[in-house]
C-alpha cells in the first residue's frame, strides 16, 4: 500500500503546481495549512521521545 502525502507535503504540491492552485478553494488550502501546523505541533523532540 502506498503512503498518502501529508498536509505539508500537499501544501508544498500545490505551492508549485498552477494546476493545482486552479482545483483548490481558499478554504481548501488554509485547512490544508492549519493541518500541517496542527502536525508540525505534535511532533516530539527526540529527548521528549527520550523521555
């Protein structure tokens, strides 16, 4: 099974790709980018994984 792109991977697809920006609402893209920063967020440090 193949991985599906994260948020900020998309975000970063739709970034460079005109065509991409044509098919996507405004609201599409700013969900898109409050998810790959509510991602970012979550992201442990390696000490806290370290614990």
């Amino acid at each position: 099974m193949k991985n599906l792109a994260t948020p900020a991977e998309m975000v970063m697809d739709i970034m460079t790709n005109p065509e991409l920006q044509n098919l996507i609402s405004a609201e599409g893209f700013a969900g898109l980018l409050i998810m790959a920063n509510m991602q970012e967020n979550e992201k442990t440090t390696c000490c806290e994984q370290m614990g």
